[in-house]
C-alpha cells in the first residue's frame, strides 16, 4: 500500500514556467514532509521540508504548500530553468518510530529551454 | 553534495549469491537507514541502526540484514540474491531525534 501519493508521474514545462507536483498522504501520524531532488545515477537530495504547523514554506525558488485538512502538500518551482530537470519526490515520516522516510513514486519534470 | 559515501559504486552478481553494500555516515551523524530503489520507483526503507542495533525494519525479508560499528558507518548483506533485488541501494545518515536524512550516491546492484 502507498502511503505517500504523488502525481503527475511527468511534467513538462517551458522555461520560466511553474511546475507545481502534488502528494497525498493518509497517516496523520506523519509530522514530517520533505522533497528530495535526484538527478540520474545520483542519490536523492534534500530540497525543503515543512511541519504540519506551517502552511506554506519558501526556500529560493522552491515553496511548499501544505493543507493539513485535505492531507495534501505540494511544490512550486518558480522561475524554472533547464537545470531543473530532474525527478522529484516527496516523502512523509513520523517521529514516532524509526523516522523513516516513506516516499512518493516520484516525477519527472523537463524544463525546455 | 553531502559527507555520505557509498562503496562499490556498482556490482553485478548471479542469482544466489550474497552481497555486502557499505555506507559511511556524514560527520556527527549517528543513525544509518537503508533504503532500495528499484528503477522508476521511489525508495523503499528496509531497516534503519542506532547505537550499532536495527531501530526498526521496513517489509523486506530476513535476508536482507545488516550492521553498524562504532565510528557509525554500517553494511547492508543480501543473501540468496534474486533477480527482483536489482536495484539502487541507498544509504541515508541523520543525527538522533532529528528527521533529515542526507543520501548517499547508492549503489547500483545487478541481479543476473
């Protein structure tokens, strides 16, 4: 069972543009929510991460939004530029437990120039 | 780039045999989580050590063990390898308490 949905599955957009990707999650033990950035053949790299008591957080380009009621939270990239193109996840976990991360299935956006 | 190092980079081993993955935490980092990325997919935690023991266990069978030693760098074993354990193996490093985890570069295991 998933427990962190995310979609689209792709997404492209032209330079400039604002990408925005969505994740979904049912466990309101979750308390933790962050995006990671992997490019090909590397590991996953922390983008911005956001609590529940917060329902919007800016990191340069990159902003979460979060609606505790609706379990919902996404990423905006502003401005966005052709060294964007990656695939992005997002991730929930809790603190009660081990703290591990569960992942969405990811997307691949592409930022034409 | 984070402190967290990864070794080999990329094997290839036949179904049935046994494989060791090792991870070195960034500095001051004292908790090691072990994830398995399979092609297209997001990770998947397997299991996460503390203090050198296994702090708790994703759904992966008991083949899949590993270890942590005092300096906090750990080794993932895989025995009775299967093809479906073709995957990228991702190690994580954080500090007790604290939910960020730094990734490592993983290493790409092939299963034949």
């Amino acid at each position: 069972q998933q427990q962190v949905k995310q979609s689209p599955q792709s997404l492209i957009v032209q330079k400039g543009g604002i990408p925005i990707i969505n994740c979904a999650y049912e466990n309101t033990a979750f308390d933790y929510f962050p995006w990671y950035q992997q490019f090909p053949g590397k590991g996953p790299a922390l983008l911005i991460a956001i609590r529940p008591d917060v329902s919007e957080k800016k990191e340069g380009r990159f902003t979460i939004s979060f609606n505790k009621s609706a379990k919902q939270f996404s990423l905006h990239i502003m401005d966005s530029q052709p060294g964007d193109s990656a695939t992005y996840f997002c991730a929930a976990s809790s603190q009660t437990g081990a703290n591990n991360l569960f992942f969405g299935t990811g997307t691949r956006l592409t930022v034409i120039p | 780039e984070t402190g967290v190092t990864q070794s080999p980079t990329h094997l290839i081993k036949t179904r049935g045999q046994q494989v060791t993955l090792r991870c070195s935490s960034q500095s001051g980092h004292n908790t090691v989580s072990w994830y398995q990325q399979a092609l297209g997919q997001g990770p998947q935690f397997i299991f996460q050590y503390y203090r050198e023991e296994e702090n708790g266990r994703g759904n992966f069978p008991p083949r899949f063990s590993g270890l942590q030693f005092p300096n906090y760098s750990s080794e993932l074993n895989v025995n009775a390898l299967e093809l479906d354990d073709s995957a990228l193996y991702l190690c994580a490093t954080s500090s007790r308490g604290l939910e960020t985890q730094y990734f490592g570069p993983g290493t790409r295991l092939l299963v034949l």
